[in-house]
C-alpha cells in the first residue's frame, strides 16, 4: 500500500474510534497474559537492574501488595530469579500514569473502542503526593491501594454496568472546551465524569461507602486522565500496524528510555534515552533531584491532547512562560506535524479549530519539530515523589529509526 | 494566478529565506508572510533522501 | 525564621503558585518559599518541607498559604514586594509572533498569493520552488547552485500551468512597481524589460528613470535561460506577458549573448510583439538583418536612451559614449591624468555587478588592446589564471562564487571589495581603480559609510609615498532609493572620486585617464 493511502486509512481508524468507559476489574480477569506473579510497568520493556529508582519503588510495593514478597531485597531475589516476571503496559493493551505499576490485583479501567471492538486499560489515579506509581510503597500508600481493590473497585465496576458504559469522547470534547487539556489538567472532566456516575453510584452502595468513593474521585482533580488515558490507547491501537503508515502509534517512557511506535513498523519499539525534563519544581526541588521522563501519559499527546492542545488551556500556559500567544504558538506548531483536525476536540480558543491529530513520523523528521508533552516530574530516589511539572520534547532519534525501519521494510 | 493576471493585480507575496528582502517587501507595503524557513531534517542528506523516498513511496 | 502570609478565599492555580515559589527561592536572604493553597494534602507538604505554622494549619483549602524560610528580620520587606510585584503584574506582555515554518502553510493564511520569493541555498532551492509552484503561486528565485536539470524541470512545470518561475539566480525584479531582490525604485511607467541579468536590469531602470521615464515591469529570468536545455522558456513567458500588457509600450530585451538558435527563436518572437523593442546581447554584433521593430544596442546607457525615444515617437540619437562626457567632466578627467607618474599605467576595475563588469570590459576592451577577466567573458579577453591577482588592466566580477564562498554578496558586504582595493592602490604601476556602487533595496543600507574611511587610507598611503591613484566610480540607483543617489555620489566626490551617471561613461572615463590620453 501506497504511504498516503495507509496513512489515510489510519486516519480513519482513528476518526471512527469511540471509545466507551465499559468497566473497572481486575487486571488478571482482563489484562492479556497477566498472571498472579506478573507486572507490567510504564515504557518500553526494560531490565530490573536498568530501571529507575521510581520504577523499582513502584514494582517492590506491586509485589508486596499482590503478597509476592514480604521486602525489597525478597523483591529483588525474586525478580532476579524470574519467581516474577515483568512486562510492558503497552505490550498488553495497558496505559500507566508514572511507573504505572499494574498487578494481578490491581483494578484497571476497561475501555471499549466501539467501532473496531479492540479494548484499552489504564490503573486507577492513585493522587496526588505519595503515591506508589512515584515509587512510594510506604504502609499508607498500600492502604490507600487495598482500599481501590476493596472497596472502590466492586462499586465502580457496578456502577458503570448499571450505566451501560460511559461513551468518553463527548466527555472529553467538553473538558476541553472548559479549559482541561487532559493530560496535567483533568479538573473539569473529573467533576463532569464523577457527576454522571453520583446517581448510580447512590444505588450501589450505603452511605458510608458513598462518602468514601466519592471523596476519593472528587479530591484528586486527575481521576478522569486514567479513563481518558485508556480512550487514547484503545483509539490509537485500532490505528496501529497498518502497513506503510507512518503515523505514530505510541510514545511512552520508563525513566530509563522511551519508546516509539509507528502504525507501519507495528509493535517494535524504537528506543533512546530518556531526557529530562524542564519545568517548574515544587519549592525545595530542582532538576537535580528529577527522575528522567517516566510514564505511559504520554499517550495523550499522541492521541492529540495534552501538550498539543495547550492553547486551549488557559491555566497551563505558566508551564510555556504566561501568555496566551505562547501557549498558542505550542499548539500552531503541532499542525507543522500532524495530518489532520481533530473533529471533536475543538479549542475555543483558536476558533474552534479542531486540535491537531495524527502525528506524521515523517513531518517530525523533516520540519525538526518533535512531540511535546506535558509531564509531572518524580523524584529520582523512590518514595519521595511529585516534585514538579513541566514539558519535555521526545528525542529526535526514534522518529528517525522508525522511518529508517520503514524504509527497509518496503524495499523488501 | 497566471502570470499575466499577476501583473495587473496587486502582489500577494510569501517569501522564504533572507529575511531582508521580504522586509524590503514589507517596507514597500507589499502584503508579504515570510516564512520562517528552515532546512528540511536539519539539513542532514541522509535523512533528506529517506525522505524523498518516502514522500515518493 | 519562618515568614508566613495567607491570603484568605483566593484561588491561584497551582502552576501560578510555583511559578511564584520559585521566585521567591530565588531572592537574597531566602533559604526555602512555598505558596500553596491550604489543602490537606499541601499542608502535609508543608510539614515536611518544615515550613508549617499554627496560621498554616488554619488555614482552608481556599487561602493561599506563603510560606517562606528567612534568614532574618530583614528580607521580610523584599519578600512581601516580590509578592505584591508578581500579583500585580501577572499579565504578560511576552506576546509570540509565529511565523508558519513552510510555503504551504504560509498559503493557509495568505490562499490569494500570486508569487514566492525564494533566496533559500540552492541545494533545497529546487524543491520549494517546485511547492510554491504546484501550489499555482509564480516564483522569483534568487537562489543559485540550483541545477540545469531542476531548473528545467522547474520551468517546464511552470510553462504547464501559466505561470513564472524568474530564475534561478535571479537578481532583480519588478512587477507592478513592487522592487523583487535587489532592485531600485524606479517610477513606474511604460517601459517593459526583460532580462537575463540582474545588474543590468537596474543600470537600464536606474538610467531610464534618470531620464525622466519608468518602468512598467522589469522581469528576471536568471541568467542560464537562454543556454540550450532551458531554451528561453521564462524569457518567452515573460515576453508574451508584456506583449499583452497595456502598461507597456516599449520593450527591452537585455541578456548575454545566447546560444544561437535560441537568439534566432527569440528575435522571432521579438518581431511579432506588436511593440517597439530594444535588444541588448552583450558584447555581440547585431544579426545581418534584423526585423524592423527591433533596434539594436551598444550598452545599457544607449539602451535607456533609445527605449525612452521611441516611447516619446522621437527618432533614436547617434549613440556614442564619448559625446556624454561633458566639458566639466573631461576636465576633471585632465586633471585625475596630470596628478600620475609615468610609470602609473594600469586600470583595475573592481566589480560587485557582474553584468556591470561585462560592459566595462567590452567598452574597454576597445581601447586596450590587452584587457585581463577575472572570469571567462570571451570575445578575446584574457581570463587571469588566479583572479586574486591583478595582471594589466583587469577587471574583476567580485560576485562570482569564487569570492563569495560562504559571505554575503559584494552588493551587501563590501568587505573583500575593499581589502582588494586596498591591495591594487599599492601596486605601482596601477593608475586608476574602477568601481560600482549599486544601492537600492537589498544592497548595502549606505556604501559610502564603508567606502569613504578605504578611500581615506589610500590617499594616506599615497601621500606617505608620493603617490596618487584615481578612482572612479558609478553609482547603480535613484534619488529616491534608500540610500539615495545624490547623498552617496556627494560624499564620494567629496573624497576626490571621479562619479559618473552611468557605468559605460565611468569605464570609458576610467580607459582615458589610465591611457593619459583624453
């Protein structure tokens, strides 16, 4: 197939996508090839000894919580020996936020891509502050895990059975237009997304657990990125792996290295160093302290949110120096390297002009424009964790090998 | 436009490279967007001739 | 100690709350500042951060908690101006001017373009002229190093759709009064030019408007067009367009010598234009018969004088060079050939213009019988085999690649000009130093600024070595140009330099006085 014809079919793919929040179970009833001593982590796959402190944090407190180990050093030995085996998120249809460690156990939003039928997971959002996908594995941080597992699981899985699905575009759609960019920002989507589940969620549980669900949705402003992280994944897949397409499928990282894919090249992932990131710090903190790039979020913006729409966001442009024409000038930039406008996500700001969509891997190469992405910034050392925000450009060179790759796949 | 029609209609110009001449344009109240032109790939050939192939594949 | 500020029922969102923490951490007498919104979660930051105050855990989710470590009683003053300063000016004044990065985007904000202007280097020259064109837009392209088979495939896509595509390499246009490159203001009146060379483009519109008339477009089609692939495409494009044109009453045609065959189907098309018309190949004999709207000229000087008879129906003068000298003119050429030794014999003309330079060299190939080209012209002028080094009367085209290798052109920096200047005022035996000075859009903001302290060191020199060596010179422009002819002629005549209104009778001048023989 011709690469404009490839690419036109991908562009469909993702135009027709609609994704619908089915579910919330756990990852070994629905996580392909998860098994009770697995994890999959963020990023591209990744060696234990190669992995960032945040990430090691992250998977100890996964096999503690799952009742694999009892400690680090039994986390270790285990690994070692291959009593655990860990995986890519990506590789299984999942998106992490951070470390985004995913267990057995662990409940994980189902999201149905309805037109192409494949389907999309993503952990629940833990919080702000300490929290395990930063690498904290303190007793309050598994407490706080037991209870999604526990408690919120089985009632938001009822919950959204009773509803029959939440269809997330047009949730997604508004979020925007109310100053969301769904990526560092999910204020709006949360109150819009908790709002609609309330009555339902009133019929599955007493009043206790009522207080308790609900606290734990509306104090954390990123309950919605997990569900719309999900949507991008399921959107994006239904796009991958059509033969001569170049456009990008996946950017991801792991605090060690990020990973690129490209619908063309399928599954392989193009792999450089992760960078790091520039961005404001919470007082106290600098970029010395910072873990490089590290999550699967990064997802949002390959999917056309996050950074590329930072024009439509009014409270994200301090993160591009204040003003509006800067955080515009972010967003105009990401049209020199995408294929089409976006139908839904439309920014009242430019107009509404549909947001950049579809990443051209071959437009990146040539204009030297790469992907941005909005990121919160973990502390090195594990335990520690949020200690700022900020962007990052994804490194030239796994645009280039994907082409490279490409290349050499259609000489064949 | 043809040229023809061109030259009995005002210029509508995009300029790309020296920046001076589409600032003599502007100076000359000439409707002119220069563009902010720069080498394809960073000028790397390789990377040049990937693209060609490519953009012709 | 601990300095702590809450401002109650205020909402700041987070970013803007670090944006200004990071500040604050930045000032003198600082040790650590936190501004936070008093949410639980924060104040458990705090606490840790120990920068937590019985007021701090107070305060409600909607204060805005400072929170800032001082070394002492002191910084207190700038801490709470830094606040009050950030809160005050948050709106930011950094607008961003984003200018598209590409022709094709650039079209989404102007779709009713009608031309590009392309001076990008030459080896990605080609393929945004060939954008700019499949998009319908006609091209002036500056660029060179393009080559002959782009440049002819560029001219056929043109060709197909009705369109131009002026160059590579070209100079020098103007369309509809609006300068292209490196062009003069010029009024705008009835005659047309086309032409292969971008130097003599603006000496024949700088002498046509001296003389009172203007231009109605003047279109460059680079100088390889009429070689044998391209075979005239743009010139013939451009004369058909004149032919058409209301504006125009007169035509000029003005090229080096084409390639025969092109020069016949040229004359051809020529004759049929309806319109009288000017042909200037330089340094080549007119055709035994040529057809009878055509008049055939010596220079650019007689070009500009016959197109502006036959737009006034006058009949065409006698041309020669030696008649515009005028007397003032001859005698301050008398006085230039009293002030030089006997030994003082040779002529070096240092050229930014390169068809200016082929017409000097054809003028004075006529009256030495040895004249040196820094590149190969023909018609029996040698070529220097090192251009750096003047032999005899040598004149140099500054502008060819040789000179230029990674510098602006000579038109913009005169650096290499004047450096060689320097070098051929010290040899002995050179008598006179010939130049041009093309102003108008695109060249130097003001040659004389550059020119007149060189030409201060020479005379120096020359007095320390009881030496003098002449210097003449023509300036390419109008009165109404940026730099304005008459500012940059007075200042060199100022500093003793012979200025001439045209390059044929500066060339001319600069033969008599290095032949002592007015």
């Amino acid at each position: 197939m011709k690469i404009e014809d490839a690419n036109k079919l991908a562009l469909e793919r993702l135009e027709l996508s609609e994704p619908i929040l089915i579910d919330l179970k756990q990852a070994i009833d629905v996580v392909p090839d998860m098994k009770s001593n697995r994890i999959h982590h963020a990023g591209p796959p990744i060696d234990w000894e190669e992995m960032s402190g945040p990430m090691r944090g992250s998977i100890i407190g996964t096999a503690i919580l799952e009742g694999l180990v009892k400690s680090e050093e039994e986390a270790d030995e285990a690994i070692k020996n291959g009593d655990i085996e860990l995986g890519s998120n990506h590789d299984h249809g999942t998106v992490g936020p951070m470390a985004g460690p995913v267990g057995a156990t662990t409940p994980v939003f189902v999201v149905k891509n309805n037109h192409h039928g494949n389907l999309a997971y993503s952990p629940v959002h833990e919080g702000l502050g300490k929290v395990l996908s930063m690498g904290n594995y303190s007793e309050n941080v598994l407490d706080n895990l037991r209870f999604v597992r526990d408690v919120l699981q089985p009632i938001i899985s009822k919950v959204l059975n009773r509803m029959g699905g939440i269809p997330l575009n047009p949730l997604m759609s508004e979020a925007i237009v109310r100053g969301d960019e769904l990526h560092n920002r999910c204020k709006a989507g949360t109150c819009m997304f908790v709002e609609q589940m309330v009555p339902h969620l009133l019929h599955v549980t007493n009043k206790e657990e009522f207080v308790e669900v609900f606290e734990f949705l509306t104090t954390n402003p990123q309950t919605f990125l997990q569900p719309v992280m999900a949507a991008c994944k399921a959107t994006l897949d239904s796009a991958s792996g059509i033969e001569g397409s170049t456009l990008l499928t996946c950017y991801s990282r792991n605090g060690s290295t990020v990973g690129l894919r490209m619908s063309g090249t399928g599954n392989k992932w193009f792999i450089a160093k992760a960078p790091m990131i520039k961005g404001l710090y919470m007082p106290g903190y600098s970029e010395e302290d910072a873990c490089p790039d590290l999550g699967d979020s990064a997802i949002t913006e390959v999917a056309g949110l996050g950074a590329m729409v930072m024009a439509g966001s009014p409270a994200m442009t301090l993160l591009v120096g204040g003003s509006a024409s800067q955080a515009a000038s972010y967003t105009m930039d990401m049209y020199d390297i995408t294929m089409t406008e976006s139908k839904i996500i439309r920014l009242p700001s430019l107009d509404f002009r549909g947001a950049p969509l579809g990443v051209d891997v071959r437009k990146v190469v040539e204009t030297g424009i790469s992907t941005k992405h909005n990121t919160a910034i973990a502390h090195r050392e594990p335990g520690i964790g949020m200690i700022g925000a900020g962007i990052v450009e994804a490194p030239m060179e796994v645009f280039t090998e994907a082409l490279l790759e490409l290349s050499k796949k259609l000489e064949k | 436009m043809k040229f023809d029609e061109t030259l009995n209609n005002d210029l509508k110009i995009i300029a790309a490279g020296i920046d001076s001449f589409a600032e003599d344009l502007t100076e000359q109240g000439v409707d002119v967007i220069n563009v902010d032109w720069q080498p394809p790939a960073s000028g790397n050939p390789e990377l040049i001739s990937l693209l060609q192939k490519l953009q012709n594949k | 100690m601990l300095y702590t500020n809450i401002i109650r029922n205020t909402y700041y969102d987070s970013l803007t709350l670090m944006r200004l923490s990071s500040n604050l951490s930045s000032l003198k007498g600082v040790k650590q500042a936190a501004v936070m919104m008093g949410t639980k979660l924060n104040k458990e930051f705090l606490k840790d951060a120990n920068l937590i105050s019985d007021e701090v855990l107070q305060a409600s989710p909607s204060d805005v908690c400072i929170c800032i470590e001082v070394e002492d009683n002191s910084f207190v003053k700038s801490v709470s101006e830094t606040i009050d300063d950030f809160f005050n000016n948050m709106h930011s004044q950094k607008d961003v001017i984003r200018r598209p990065r590409s022709i094709s985007k650039a079209m989404d904000n102007m779709p009713d373009a009608n031309l590009a202007v392309i001076s990008v280097p030459g080896i990605y020259a080609a393929e945004e002229a060939k954008k700019a064109l499949r998009a319908g837009l006609n091209v002036f392209l500056f660029s060179d190093n393009v080559s002959l088979d782009d440049e002819l495939m560029l001219k056929q896509e043109a060709e197909k759709n009705d369109l131009i595509c002026m160059g590579p390499d070209c100079g020098t246009g103007i369309i509809n009064g609006v300068a292209l490159g490196f062009a003069n203001k010029v009024h705008r009146g009835n005659i047309g030019i086309v032409g292969a060379s971008g130097t003599g483009i603006q000496e024949i519109t700088v002498l046509i408007h001296g003389l009172g008339e203007g231009i109605s477009h003047a279109i460059g089609t680079g100088g390889r067009d009429l070689k044998k692939p391209v075979n005239a495409i743009s010139a013939l494009t451009a004369l058909k367009s004149l032919k058409d044109d209301e504006k125009t009453k007169v035509i000029v045609f003005v090229s080096k010598p084409p390639d025969k065959e092109i020069e016949e189907k040229v004359l051809m098309e020529l004759s049929k234009c309806g319109k009288p018309v000017i042909v200037l190949f330089l340094g080549s004999n007119p055709p035994n018969e040529l057809p009878q709207n055509i008049h055939w000229a010596k220079n650019m000087e007689d070009v500009a004088k016959c197109a502006v008879a036959l737009l006034k129906d006058e009949e065409i003068p006698p041309y020669s060079i030696e008649d515009g000298i005028n007397k003032i003119e001859k005698s301050r050429i008398k006085d230039e050939i009293e002030k030089l030794d006997k030994n003082q014999t040779f002529l070096r003309g240092l050229y930014s213009g390169g068809t200016l330079c082929d017409e000097a060299i054809f003028i004075l190939a006529e009256m030495f019988s040895e004249i040196w080209s820094g590149h190969n012209v023909g018609s029996g002028v040698k070529e220097l085999e090192n251009p750096f080094a003047s032999v005899g009367h040598s004149l140099i085209d500054m502008g060819e690649d040789i000179f230029t290798r990674g510098k602006p052109h000579p038109m913009i920096d005169y650096g290499t000009r004047i450096s060689r200047m320097l070098d051929e005022a010290e040899d002995e035996e050179v008598a006179v130093i010939l130049l041009d000075v093309v102003i108008g859009y695109g060249s130097h903001p003001n040659p004389k600024e550059i020119l007149i302290p060189t030409i201060k060191k020479i005379r120096e020199s020359g007095k320390q070595s009881n030496r003098y060596v002449s210097i003449v010179a023509s300036v390419c422009g109008t009165d109404i140009d940026p730099q304005n002819l008459e500012e940059q002629t007075k200042a060199l005549e100022q500093e003793g330099v012979l200025v001439f209104s045209s390059n044929a009778k500066a060339a001319y001048a600069a033969g008599l006085i290095a032949n002592k023989a007015l």
